[in-house]
C-alpha cells in the first residue's frame, strides 16, 4: 500500500510492455491489461503474463487481466480489480491501440474499419481516462500529498497524413485533443496529463513496413538515423512517472527521432 499503482493497457508486448517494466523498475505497483493479439489480431499465448512475471521480478506486485479497452464492462472490471487488489491509482497509460487491419485507401476504407480503430483508440481511452480520472479526484480528497499523472501514447500520426489508413490517423490526433481536455479539466485536482508521441517505433505493427522505413530512415526521414525501440518511449513515461515534468502538464512529448523538425 505504500508503493505508487499504474494501470498500464495494451501491456503484452510492444511499447506496452516496455513501459509495465519501466515502472516496475521505478518501483510502481501494476494492473496491466491485454488481448493477447498483435496489433493484426494474431494471437499470442502467455504475452500478458509474461510482462507480470517479469515486474514481479523487478520486485512489484502485478496483476493481470485480459481486458478489450472499447467494452465498457471490460473497463469497469480493469477500475474495479485495480481498487480490490491495490486501492489507489496514481498513474493511468493509455497505451492500447491497433491499426487498421488492412491498409486502404481512403476512399475505399469501410465504415466498420473505422469504427473498430476508433472504438479501441479514442473512445474506450477516454472513458477509461474519465473513469480513472474521477477515481484521482477522490483518492486526492483522502490524501492530498500525492501526485497523479495520466500518459497517451498517440503518434506522430496524429499530424502527420497517411491516406491508406485514414482511421488510424483521425484516431490518434482525437488522442492529442483528449490530452488537452483532460489536462485542462483535471489540472485544478492536481492530475497531469500528457501525450507521447511516438515516431517509427520497431514492434510487430510496424514489422510489415520494415523494408519500407528502412530505406526512408537511410534516406534522412528522420536528423537520428535509426528506428526507435519500445524503450525510448518507456523512459520518457518513466520521467513523467519520476515527477519530472509535474509543471507541464498537457505537454507533448516527441519520441520520434527529430522527425517532427520538418527539415528542408
């Protein structure tokens, strides 16, 4: 009861994972959920608690539960098994996410494509932010000298257009309006809120664009010429977590490789 608590989603693998363990070493307590599929639906056994078995290591209490962020029983279970087992939640990372399942143009997307990206992207975040996020405001009523945070993980696709997967990028620039509203409504409780932006990240939803970025990243796309790792962006949420950035709330942090300078 004396360490801090995250809820992590989207925690099996990827930078979902990464930032579970960054945690844990920071010595965060966790309730990490998952699918146990990639970001294409394949599935993968044991991913999930692998990540717990790897923070208990670490020496933290972990728990996990298999949890689709767009259904709202399965937030409300994620909320309730973060209260029973750890009674408090000081740090909330939206990090679960997909892209679309085929990559289309986007005169041709279909409308359940959209929807499915959207569901899982923006709409069942917000409501987890919002449900976490009143949870912050009461625990802050019983303990005053805490601090609560709340990270996004977005993407630079958030501005940066991609025609054959449309959904995906409307989902993660509502993602970057989400931090703005939360972080303006929940500033007076004392909750920060941040965005992360991640650039060309090397995990399973980019491994079939391998070839493809390899050569942009060669050809200067990016002033650091090399892929980022899931762990670039679990150290920037462990500085968030850390309390580092507690006077910047709202604030977007990129972890892209320079990618948003827009060189000449």
């Amino acid at each position: 009861m004396n360490r801090p608590a995250a809820i992590v989603t989207g925690a099996s693998r990827g930078i979902g994972r990464a930032i579970a363990l960054e945690l844990a070493g920071l010595g965060y307590d966790l309730v990490i959920s998952h699918l146990d599929v990639d970001a294409y639906g394949r599935p993968y056994e044991d991913a999930g608690e692998k990540t717990k078995a790897d923070a208990i290591a670490a020496g933290v209490d972990c728990v996990v539960m298999r949890a689709d962020i767009a259904d709202e029983d399965d937030r409300r279970k994620l909320v309730t098994m973060a209260r029973r087992t750890f009674g408090r939640c000081d740090m909330l990372v939206n990090n679960a996410g997909v892209a679309p399942s085929e990559r289309v143009d986007m005169l041709e997307m279909s409308q359940e494509s959209y929807d499915r990206v959207m569901r899982i992207n923006l709409k069942g975040p917000f409501f987890l932010t919002q449900a976490v996020g009143n949870w912050m405001i009461e625990q802050r009523g019983e303990d005053d000298g805490r601090q609560f945070r709340i990270v996004n993980i977005s993407s630079i696709s958030a501005y940066t257009s991609s025609p054959a997967r449309a959904e995906y990028c409307l989902s993660k620039a509502g993602v970057s309006m989400m931090t703005r509203l939360f972080a303006d409504r929940l500033a007076e409780f004392g909750v920060g809120v941040f965005e992360i932006r991640p650039g060309i990240i090397a995990t399973d939803m980019t491994a079939t664009v391998k070839d493809k970025y390899d050569g942009l990243i060669a050809d200067g796309l990016t002033p650091i010429k090399r892929w980022g790792q899931a762990s670039d962006v679990a150290r920037a949420v462990g500085a968030i977590a850390e309390g580092r950035l507690d006077f910047s709330t709202g604030q977007v942090i990129n972890v892209d490789g320079g990618f948003h300078l827009r060189r000449l």
